[in-house]
C-alpha cells in the first residue's frame, strides 16, 4: 500500500504546509492542546454507546473504538484545533485523521502511539472550550471513532498488506476506485465520457494503476488483470483487453504520469494534469477527499462514512453517490474490511 508521504499530493503542498502540520501534531496533539475529552462531549459519547448495544447499529468494532478512546491512554484521539479565537484549524479536513504519540493521557505512566481523528467542521467547541458541542453521536461521532479504530489496524498495527491481500477487498476496492476514478475524469474540461470498448479498456486500465501503484502489486501478474477486468464490468476477455494496453504506453508509475499518457491516448492528445483531476475530485466528492485519491486509509474514511449517513461535517459528498457505492459493492467491502481489522 501507498505511504501517505509517497503520494504525489501530499508532496505538492508546500514545505511550510507539511511542516505546520508535523509541528501541529508533535506540540499540540502530543500535549492535548484541542484534543477533546470523552467527559467533554459524555453526552453525544452515551448516545452512542445506547446506540452501539442496539440491533441498529452496523458497526461491528464500534464499542471496541470507543473503549480504545475511553480507555488505555486514549490510543483513539479526537481533535478539533478550530478554537474560538482562531476559525482556522492548523490541520484542515483533508487530513481526516493522523497518527502521532499521545503524551498527556499516556498509559501507565506511558506514552502511547494513537490515531489523532480531526473533527474540523463537525462540531465546536463552547465560548469557555470547556466542552464540545453539536456534534452528531450516530452519524459524524460513529464513523469518526470506526475510521480511528480502522486506521489504529492499518497504521499502528501495520495490519494494512495482510486486510487489503484478501481477495474480496481487492475486488470491491478496486471496483470502487475504478468508478469514481473514471466518473472524475470525465468531468475535466475537454474530456468526453468514452464509449463502448473504450470505456471498458479505459476502466481496465484505471484499475490496474489503482491495483499497481496505490496497492503495490506486480503489473505482469496475471490475478492483477483479472480483478481489473472485473472492476471494468467488461464483457471482453482479459486477453484482448491486455493486448489493448499493451500498445498504448500507459505509465503505472505515478500519479501525474499515468493521467497525462491516459489522456494522450483516450482524450484525443489531451495530457491530463494532475492539478486538473484534482479539481475535477474535489468538485465531485468533496474537499475532505483531496488526498484519498492516493491514499486507500483515507478514501475508506470517506466511504464509510456514507454507510452511517455522515457527511463528516461537509467536508464529504459522497452520500449523494451512496447507492452507487452500493452497487458498486461497497457493503461486501465494509464486510471484508471489518473481518479483517477484528480478526
């Protein structure tokens, strides 16, 4: 899997940006400062455990997340560095939650690695900052503390190859990614839907990169091309897509790279840039999804959430493609996912 810090966006913003935030999370979330306490929203925080002991509730790790917030040093944190004296958050909402050291609650005595979750837009805290209100238990509190438990799995544990190695992730993941890919490729200026064969080969081809560069698996192996066609809902065979893309010079080896040779080759010699995809994403899912374009523990943040009808403080729209996702298999994804974290 893709490292944040490999992505290409992560790496256009700026030195002093990447800086401010490392410095964010080193001497502020390290020490607490806009961390928010479970005794500062106990009332949200019992909502949602009544909720969690209900038949209703869909997440399976929900009561594991809030015992790792409540308990063991706080290794779940929440945050929100949006104070009232200053309306701007160190760490905007593209940033949905980032790993870090909590030293203030700590564990015996200890500090503890902990994902940091932000909840930038989601809620706010009161004139005094004593406590944290508006916050929504069910929806925004819910797949905030399932996404910290999720990432805790992925980054902390370092359990991210061996859950995204099983079959049926690969299979949802990749179809997922796939559509969304295409959906915001085709809304770049110039760019025209494809039809027909060259929808299905340019499908193919958009989940190889994703199961190449994003997942880091092999582009000669052969289980690569048979979940690309599948992801490509293509009534071609695997063979004659592959000698499609044989001749087309399509690079995996990047970002930037693989949108420009995409372009030249199905959008009549348009180079697509990577600042014009990213405009295109943004304009479709929302700003909070910036960097899951490449980071997969990000982009399941976001799809998640849509399955507990939140919005994450507006910083998402994918809600408004929820049956799509559906479709597209996003509750077989969650299933897989959620068996692999729990296990």
């Amino acid at each position: 899997m893709l490292q944040l810090s490999q992505t290409e966006l992560f790496a256009t913003r700026s030195s002093t940006f990447t800086s401010s935030i490392t410095s964010a999370v080193k001497n502020k979330l390290a020490k607490g400062i806009g961390c928010i306490s479970p005794e500062q929203i106990e009332v949200p925080l019992m909502d949602l455990k009544k909720y969690a002991k209900t038949k209703s509730a869909a997440s399976p790790c929900l009561l594991g997340a809030i015992d790792m917030y409540e308990n063991y040093g706080g290794r779940i944190q929440l945050f929100d560095l949006t104070t009232v004296s200053n309306g701007k958050s160190d760490i905007p909402p593209f940033f949905p939650f980032i790993p870090g050291v909590a030293l203030r609650y700590g564990y015996q005595g200890q500090p503890v690695p902990a994902i940091f979750v932000n909840l930038c837009r989601m809620g706010n805290w009161s004139m005094d900052e004593k406590t944290y209100e508006g916050i929504f238990p069910v929806t925004d509190l819910h797949a905030s503390l399932e996404s910290g438990y999720i990432a805790y799995k992925f980054i902390i544990e370092k359990k991210a190859d061996d859950i995204l190695s099983n079959l049926s992730v690969q299979e949802n993941l990749t179809r997922i990614y796939t559509k969304l890919f295409y959906d915001a490729l085709i809304k770049v200026p110039g760019n025209l839907p494809l039809l027909d064969f060259q929808q299905e080969a340019g499908k193919f081809i958009i989940a190889k990169f994703f199961l190449c560069y994003i997942l880091g698996k092999d582009e000669n192996d052969m289980s690569v091309n048979n979940i690309a066609r599948i992801a490509s809902n293509s009534n071609s065979t695997v063979n004659s897509l592959k000698s499609y893309e044989d001749n087309l010079g399509i690079s995996y080896s990047k970002l930037s790279s693989f949108l420009s040779t995409f372009g030249l080759v199905f959008f009549n010699g348009h180079a697509t840039t990577l600042s014009e995809f990213e405009r295109a994403w943004i304009s479709m899912y929302g700003e909070g999804m910036a960097l899951s374009i490449e980071y997969i523990p990000y982009l399941l943040h976001y799809l998640f959430a849509t399955i507990h009808a939140s919005r994450l403080g507006g910083s998402s729209r994918l809600d408004k493609r929820y049956p799509d996702l559906q479709k597209a298999g996003l509750a077989k994804l969650y299933n897989s996912i959620m068996v692999g974290v729990l296990r």
